[in-house]
C-alpha cells in the first residue's frame, strides 16, 4: 500500500529542521566544553581498529600529557595506504581543540602548510566530546559506546542536510 507524498514530505522536513536546530544550538560551547581538562578526553586515547569500503581503518591516540594528546589514522585497502591524518588536541584559549591535517600516499599534504582549521570542543559528556568547525559546518563526534568501542562519527552540513558518516572501532590494546 502506498502512502501519500505529503506526510512523507512533512516528516522529512520536521527531521531536517530538527537535526539543523541540534546542530545550530550546539554551535556555542557548553560550559563544561570550554573549560574542559585534556584528561577528561583521556576515554578516546588508546589503539583502534576497524573496517572501511573493503579497506582496514586504524586510529591511535596517546593519553593526554601536558596540554596535549596526539593521534594518527590511517586507511589500508588491498595492502596499500591510501590515506593518513595526523591530529592534535591542544589547549587554546581556555578550551580543548581538535586539529588535523591529511595526507596521501607519500606524506602528500592535502591541505596548504597554513591552512589548518581548528574544531574547538564545543560538549562534553561521560565518554563523548563533540568538536566542531563553523566555518566548514563539520563535526566529529567522539563515543565510546562500549569499554572496547570507539566511534567517530563525522558530521558535515551542506544545503540545510546534516550528513553523518560513523566510523566503528574496536580496542586492539
């Protein structure tokens, strides 16, 4: 039986407007992101593997020491690299914030020497921190769903649609 065009519509419009006012009041930082300790991102260090289109994805972050932590992530399909970031979490201003930049095969840089965009930590939750770039209207979302589960999901808006893509990892140590 089909159903008609227009409750579909009005339901595609009500989860649109809900995931842009989510991602829209989300924007300003909550206190507890802002003033944020690096030991409170200490749930996301570790070493992390899972699978991607056919390929075996790793991400690895060192546990908070100082005012920072560092990770890599790296793609392998049919025993190549094709693609590799290398990230930060630094204190700036106050508060956590997120850099990364990507790379090809060869250590060929993606994006221009000065051309990094921050993504300050804008909420905190027991086992989740969300960062988020204005200006690119992207996110990465980080949750441990579970004591040896990691997900990354990342969020990028374009026309008025949130678009996400969930990254699953699985402790390896």
């Amino acid at each position: 039986m089909r159903m008609p065009d227009r409750p579909l519509a009005s339901l595609s419009l009500i989860l649109s407007l809900f995931a842009m006012s989510v991602f829209s009041v989300s924007a300003q930082p909550s206190a507890n992101a802002k003033n944020a300790e690096l030991a409170e991102l200490a749930f996301i260090a570790g070493e992390w593997r899972g699978t991607l289109n056919g390929g075996v994805i790793e991400e690895r972050w060192s546990a908070p020491e100082g005012d920072n932590m560092m990770g890599m992530f790296r793609l392998v399909k049919d025993g190549e690299g094709v693609f590799y970031e290398f990230m930060t979490i630094e204190r700036a201003g106050g508060t956590p914030v997120l850099r990364l930049r990507h790379f090809s095969q060869g250590l060929v840089a993606w994006e221009e020497k000065d051309d990094l965009d921050p993504y300050p930590l804008v909420e905190l939750g027991e086992g989740r921190a969300v960062f988020e770039n204005k200006d690119t209207e992207t996110r990465l979302i980080y949750e441990r769903s579970a004591p040896d589960t990691l997900l990354i999901t990342l969020q990028k808006s374009k026309a008025g649609k949130t678009i996400p893509r969930v990254f699953s990892f699985t402790r390896m140590r």
